[in-house]
C-alpha cells in the first residue's frame, strides 16, 4: 500500500516547493508548530491513556500527503501548491514524529514503542518503499518502458489497499470493540474538536505569512487532514495487543475526519473568501 502511495508522490520534483515561499513557510508553521501546540491542549483536555494517546499523537501530528489534494481541489484550493508541498512534507514529518513523541509522552514513550522493533519496522514500511518509489519514479522519468509500465499499475493499487487494511484493522477489533467500545468513545471528541479547530489554525497560519485566497484554502486543508494510511502499519508494528487497539484509534479519526472534509469542501470556501 505504501509503495504505491509512494509513487504518486512527486519526489522528484521537490524544488516546486520552494517556488511559493510563503505558502511553504505557512504550510509548515500550521502543520509543525500549530497543530502540535493544538494537539497537546487537546490531549490535555481530554485525558486518555498512554496507549490510547500514542495513536492520537501517531496521526494528529501527521499531515496527509494523499487524499488531501483531492479535497482541497474540491474545496477551490491550490491543489497544485500541496501536490508540490508533499515530497517534502513527508519528510519532514517523519523526521519529527519520533521527537514528537519524546516530547509529548517522555520516557513513557519507551514503555509502549520498543525502540529496535518500530525502527525496524520504519525501516520496512517507510524507508524501503520510499526509495524504490523513488527508484520507480526515476526509472518513469528516464522513460524506461518498465519504469512507466510499474508507474501506471501502482497508479491503481492505493484505494484498494486501503480498503483492505481498513477492513483487516477494523475487523480484527469489532468484537472486542462492540464489548468494549469506551476506547473509540474516549477519542472521537478530541478528533471533533480537532476537526473544528484545525482550519483555522491553517488560516492563522496563512494571514501570518500573507497567502493568497486559494493558498490559504489548501493550508486550511492540509492542517485539517491528517495521515492516518501512512502511520497505520507504523502503530500495528507497534506490540501485542496494544498494536491493535492504536490502530484501531487510527482508523476511528480516519471516519471523523472523512466526515467533515464534506463539509469542508462546502464551508472552506464560503468562509475564505476574497
């Protein structure tokens, strides 16, 4: 799922970022310094577990890098200022999470992630599919008839991979979900108040830097919208059982979050208006 995520990511064209410099200096003080100031009032506000909290830092201080260019076209954003913004964005998050992490949890941090283990895991999720993506990409790019032939398939495997996982998390979860359900009940008001605060914090983020009208619309999106399908497979590395009941507080923001980027396609654009 990841390798074919991956290759729809244009790595290779990352000094398109750095041709909208405001849109990328707001893009990362929204995603990297906001949102993490608002994910710990949050997790303070409403108190969770160490566990359950590991999944709620895992993708709340993740911005996505897929699905979000979708939805800031149809919420009359620049899409192509956040499809160039990607490469990038991923790198950085990655590089951050673990410090995040320490930040936020401390030496509890080590009681649930085994250090070996989740860079183990790291290594085989992220860094392997990200660089033979990178290989793919290249390979496409020098027009190699196998490199193009690669491009175009992983071109369809995301959406049915995802599906897969989803289905493999959830299912794996519902019965002791259905008898114990108080863990998915705990979250859904931080991922609500999340929701709400989210893009206004990407319009902060904006004003601060002078954005323009649709580049402030794609920031509000992509601090609104997080990247649950590539830390997934981070927190089912994670042990047994607490791996199951991380990824299955994943999946839940996944659910609140897809329900309000329908209303944010309706609601972004009438409140950021020229």
């Amino acid at each position: 799922m990841l390798y074919s995520m991956f290759c729809q990511i244009p790595f290779l064209k990352l000094k398109k970022t750095f041709q909208n410099p405001s849109f990328f200096k707001a893009l990362l003080l929204g995603n990297f310094v906001l949102i993490p100031l608002l994910v710990w009032v949050l997790i303070n506000i409403f108190p969770v577990t160490i566990v359950i909290s590991v999944g709620v830092l895992l993708v709340l201080l993740t911005p996505c890098i897929d699905y979000v260019i979708v939805f800031t076209f149809l919420g009359k954003g620049d899409s192509q200022s956040v499809l160039a913004s990607t490469p990038l964005l991923f790198i950085i998050q990655m590089l951050l999470l673990p410090l995040f992490l320490w930040i936020f949890l401390g030496r509890e941090v080590i009681n649930i992630i085994q250090i070996t283990p989740f860079v183990k895991s790291f290594i085989y999720l992220i860094i392997i599919p990200f660089i033979l993506s990178v290989l793919t990409q290249t390979a496409s790019k020098a027009n190699n008839k196998i490199g193009n032939t690669i491009m175009d398939f992983s071109s369809w495997l995301p959406v049915p991979f995802m599906a897969l996982t989803f289905f493999v998390v959830t299912a794996s979860q519902i019965s002791s979900l259905y008898n114990n359900p108080e863990p998915i009940l705990t979250v859904i008001p931080i991922y609500i108040a999340f929701a709400i605060c989210a893009p206004f914090i990407g319009m902060l983020s904006s004003k601060i830097f002078k954005v323009n009208l649709y580049g402030t619309r794609a920031i509000a999106f992509s601090t609104s919208t997080r990247n649950s399908l590539v830390v997934l497979p981070l927190a089912l590395s994670l042990p047994s059982p607490d791996n199951q009941l991380v990824g299955v507080v994943i999946v839940t923001q996944t659910i609140v979050e897809i329900l309000f980027e329908l209303i944010y396609i309706k609601i972004i654009p009438y409140i950021i208006r020229r």
